[in-house]
DNA sequence: CTCAAACTTTGAAAGGTTTAAAAAAGGTTA
DNA sequence: TAACCTTTTTTAAACCTTTCAAAGTTTGAG
C-alpha cells in the first residue's frame, strides 16, 4: 500500500529472475508461455509501475521533452504548448515546462538542467538575444535534438519549425494597399526576433511591389506585447500626416493599437484601419473586430514535437526547416478607401479640444 | 566534451574519494579547506552538474512538481501556471505540465505516472468528476503531497487554494440588483464542478437577500466554454419575459453571451445586462467592455506551489484551505435601470423579420 | 539413447548519487 | 611514545532498471 512495487517483489512473487520480468515487460527476449502468464499475473495483482528514475539512469535518457518558451501567459504560447503536449501524450512522452521571460540567462539555466535530467529532446522558442548554439555546444548533441519554435536565433542551422511570417505580413499589407491605403504605418516586434524581422519585410516587399515608400518614422518597434504597442501607436498617431493603415506585427501590440486609439477618440477603421498578426480568440471580441494574419500555434507545437519525436527515434536527415502557412483573415478593422465617402459623421461624443491636446501630450 | 561529466571524474581530478566530492557539494561533513579546494577546483574545471535522475533514485524523490490542469488553452490557466512556476522555480523545482481535458481517466494517469516518477508533490485542478482520492489512495501521501487548485473535487479534506467563488458571484449579483435589474438569469458552469457550485449559490444568495425569486429555465448550466455559453445564452434570450441581465459564471461563457446578443440583434447593454467572472484581459477589449468579477489565477498558482513546497519541507499542519477574494471590475456591459429612459432608439441595420426567426431558429 | 543445436532463464554489472559505517589520520594527554 | 579521543576520509551498499554473457533446459536428429 504505501511504497510502490517494484521488479524485484514481481520477481519474487512469480518465482522468477528479474531479468525475464523485464524480458515480459519489454518483449527483448521470447519467455515460456508459463512464466509469461506468471509474470503477468504478478504484475496485474500487485499493480506494478516501473520507475521511471531507473530506467532513465540506466538508459541514459527519459521519456521527458523540454519545452522552453518565453512566457506561457502570453496568449499566443499555450496553444503552441497544448500542441506539442498532444503528440508527445500520444508518444508517452511528457512535457517539462519553463518560461524563459525572454531572459536568455534563464534559458540557458533550463537547457543545462534539462540536459542533466535526460530530457529526451528540447523544443525551444528562443529568448530575445538568445545563443542557442553556445547553450546547446557543451553536451551532445547527437542524443539530445533541439528544435527551434515559431522564431530560429541568428545563425540558426538545426531544426526549426515556424510560420511563413513574411508571406502573412506580406498579405496584410498587400490587403491594406489593395483597400486604397497609401500612408501605412507598422509595428514590428523586437529586432533581435527572426519572426519580428521577416514580418517587417514581407511588409516592405508589398509596399516596394506598390511602388509605395514609407517614412523611417512610420516603422515603430515595440515588444510584442499590449502596452509598446500602445506607446507606439501613441507615437504614430501624432505624426502629420497620420498613417491611414496601421499594421501591428502581432496582435497584443494590436490591442494596444485599439486602446490608443479609443483614447484618442479616433475611430477605426474609419479613421485608420488596422491588421494584426496571430489571430487570437479575442479578434473576433474587439471593437471593431480585428482583421489579422492567422497562425496555428497548436499546429506549429505538433509538427515541432512530431519533428523532435522523429529525431529522438534516431531520424538522421538534413536540418530541416518547416513553414507552415498563414491566412489573412477580414474581419471589421480595416476600411476600404472606396468607402470613405460613406463614413459617418463622428458622433458627439469627441472630447473637448483641450482634452484631446492633454491626451496627445501624454 | 560529449559525456557528461560524474562524480566519479571530479573525484579522480581532485584525488579523493567520490563520497568526499559528495560531502563537499552537499556540506554533509566537514572536508578539510585543503581537499575541500581541489574538489571545488575540478568541479570548476570540469564543469560538473550532479544527474538529477540519480539523485532522484537514491533520494527516492525529484526536484519536480507536477501540475495536472484541465487545458492550458483556456485563458484562465496560463496565469496559474506562470505563479505556479515563479514559486517552483525561486525554490529550484521544476513543473511538469499535464492536460487532462477534464477527462478523470487522463487525471488518473497522470497522477499514476508523476508518482512513478517521483515528483516532489502535485498541484491538481481537478477535472470535473474526478475523484482524486481514489486516484491518490493507492500511494503514499506522506511522501508526495498534493493540493488542489482552483476548485475541490467532492469531499476532498485535503490542502487547497481556492478563490471566494461565492462571495464573488453575491458581488456579481448584488451589482445587476442594486442596478435596478429583477428578471436576472445566469449561465453556470458544469454542476460537478465545486467552483460553478460555489458561484451559483452566491449568486442565488443575492437574489434571496433581496426578496426576488428565479424561474429554473433562467437558470442554464453550459460547460465553462465559450460555445455552450452562446448556446445558453439562445435559449435564454429566447424566452418571455427575457431577462434583463445575465450573470455568466466565466468570462468565457460571457463572450458566448455576447455573441448570441449580437446576433439576435439585442444590444448590451440596452437591452441585456452581462457579468462575467474571471476578468480575463480581454474584458477590456469586447463590445462593450465586459463588467467582471476579477480574481488573481496567477496568485491562486502561486500560494498553492508555496503551500505545497512547504508541506514538501515537512510542514505538518492541519489541511489548509485558501480562499483568495475577488473583485469585481466595473466596465460597460451593465446598464443600470436608472438609465432606461436615456437608451437611444435602435439603429435601423435591425435585421429583417424572416432573419431574425432563422436565427432564432438555430 | 546421446549429442548438438536452439531456445529459455538467470546472474551480475552498470548507470550516478547518497549515506551509514568503517577506516584512517590527526591531535592530546599521561 | 603509547593510548585514546576527534576529526576527516573512504568504502560499500542501496536505489531500480536493462542487458550481456553465462548457464540451464528443451528439442530433434542421428
């Protein structure tokens, strides 16, 4: 009743060696039908669970994945995790989780440990600045795989699986172009995150394909979350001429988009339209509902857990790096130039003028 | 460079004993300065990190804590893992995170397996209708403490850090009386879950104190996720008289809520008042701004990983059970009666007669 | 009925740590 | 300097598996 069972008691009570109860249990060697029975029957009545301490000692691995990522609060990461989560249940294989904070000291604190606990592999979405290969070059590789996720470290040559951020930021500010906007203006991410760079040139590339050019002042960087977002968008929309079209590189930067805005008593999208990244839940539950650049994080968990599961099974191909696709994805946040004469009057509601100067000055 | 460096090498490199490198690493026994340096000399040299899995088999127990939820998907739980995590990691332990789907056969296996593993102890947030003590009575609790999170599965005398779930939902509730509501309805969670329970008698407190009875059709059980919620929410507002405000025991449920609304073409809240629960960030973002009763998931997280690391210390206490209180957060999506007559006329987009049926018809 | 071949089963080591007990070293006193 | 007490260091077992090599058993052919 209160410690557990382990091969020796099954042994005994089966009348049997060690060795063929492990043999039963693995099937690594052909056991007497009787014994087997025995065996089984052992095992059944006393409910045997092997330690999974000793066998990953003595196999020198375990049925563990590390997966490290910056901040499971950030709602775009859970779904990342669940995914992966998925395939490994499905594999018996369990997940460790550590938040990094995007503090590469803290990653490469978790990476050392995890490899001292035997992890059968890592799944890692790089901190901000993060040197992966330095963290990883003092162990051996060879056992323990690592696939990079959603965002590769510069110089990054091992196995990663990601989105095609700069086709979807592309599409974003192609739709924006196509909807009549000339002045756009754009939010990146961190320019130390792979992710956040590619969505800044796939936004280049539709502007350079419209022969459109965009002023230094009107990329604003920010750090992927709600309140840079805000700040930056409190910067833009004080620019003369304001920006028409706003694309924020994710949607938490989006969301503080939306509050500057409101603040500002500016309408969207009938004053400036707006396109996200990431197509979180809460598009569909703003005002106005965001249009935004869908990726599947549950998706790209699974196929950078599948990936990892294939190396761990000994797989021994070239890197390789995975894509997965994006879809923009309308909904009420961007206004279509078209439309501009069918945009009503503003409602009465509009601050007094020295009220609005006090929100500017923030 | 490729295997990891034992105790055994320090040992060799120092020119003592492997039980001497032990002592010194662990101070478990005064070491003279002098072999006291060489050891930590090699150990600088060679870079050693102790084999958490040997440690955990001779120690019989690991620096991991398993942390057994319903679905990290659900906005709520990230915020208790991350203060679940913080705690763990101050305190050098490591979380393993599992995903039950609220199914008790997942929970089952999960608490069989981290026991297997020796996990420190275990935080667990229960899945509707499991029965934890079965689940647990098969091991020694002594060793692996557990405490439960967020809600208590029936008859659990154990540790527990909950919320004030019904003070919360009487806040709720007293809120929409004091606005002058009195047809009140309320979507709850499922009936097997202590926290829905909780929330419903709170809520049904409320109405008592103030002398008002509910109708049992305005009282709709959905399943703590956005879909069920609208589909309770189409069965209420389908009814006559309709109430005039709903309290949704999650803000999940809520953004159903809010959805069906906007379908039927009622406003919020003109027509339907809405409470939620939980204050999830994207109260903030719907339309209107969701009113909801806040309550902290991240500190919920992060006294249960405290009390537990405790109890793993040996504390030897009476069980503990923490309620954390709640808030309620006022925003836009409960009108208050005094401001019936200020309602302004529906706009004319209303659908048309034969759509509103067809939907109603759903 | 014997012997070899094939198949089963067992024994023991290994994996890296902790720790109780034994051994060794150092120090003190007579 | 011997005897004795302390303090320091080492030895070896234990934790639970897996697995290789060795020993044992069965089978079938001659």
């Amino acid at each position: 009743m209160s410690d557990p069972v382990t091969m020796r008691q099954i042994a005994e009570r089966a009348q049997v060696s060690i060795g063929t109860v492990s043999h039963v249990i693995n099937g690594t060697a052909r056991v007497r039908t009787k014994l087997r029975m025995r065996v089984q029957e052992a095992i059944r009545s006393l409910g045997f669970q092997p330690s999974a301490l000793a066998q990953g000692l003595r196999l020198n691995r375990t049925k563990m994945l590390g997966m490290i990522i910056p901040d499971i609060t950030n709602p775009f990461f859970p779904g990342v995790v669940r995914g992966a989560e998925d395939v490994a249940f499905r594999n018996s294989y369990r997940l460790v989780l550590c938040n990094t904070d995007n503090e590469p000291a803290k990653e490469a604190l978790y990476v050392a440990e995890l490899r001292s606990f035997r992890a059968a592999g890592l799944l890692i979405i790089p901190a901000a600045g993060s040197d992966l290969r330095a963290e990883l070059s003092s162990g051996t590789p060879a056992t323990q795989p690592v696939v990079c996720v959603d965002r590769c470290p510069e110089g990054w040559t091992g196995d990663a699986v990601v989105v095609d951020n700069e086709e979807g930021a592309y599409q974003a500010a192609k739709h924006l172009i196509r909807s009549g906007h000339r002045h756009l203006a754009v939010i990146t991410g961190p320019a130390l995150l792979a992710n956040a760079i590619e969505r800044l040139n796939g936004f280049k590339r539709a502007l350079r394909e419209a022969r459109l050019s965009i002023a230094s002042e009107f990329v604003q960087e920010a750090a992927f979350d709600t309140r840079s977002g805000y700040q930056a968008a409190k910067r833009l929309l004080r620019m003369l001429p304001r920006p028409t079209a706003i694309f924020a590189c994710n949607d938490l930067m989006a969301l503080g988009v939306l509050h500057a805005l409101h603040e500002l008593d500016l309408r969207c999208p009938e004053d400036v339209s707006l396109v996200g990244f990431d197509n979180l839940e809460v598009c569909e539950y703003t005002n106005p509902a965001l249009t935004s650049v869908y990726q599947s994080g549950y998706q790209m968990g699974a196929a950078a857990a599948g990936l990892l599961l294939e190396r761990i099974k000994g797989l021994q191909d070239a890197p390789r790096h995975i894509a997965l696709e994006t879809e923009l994805k309308l909904r009420k946040s961007v206004m279509s130039i078209a439309n501009f004469d069918k945009i009503p009057s503003k409602k009465p509601r509009r601050r007094s003028k020295a009220n609005r100067e006090a929100v500017l000055a923030d």
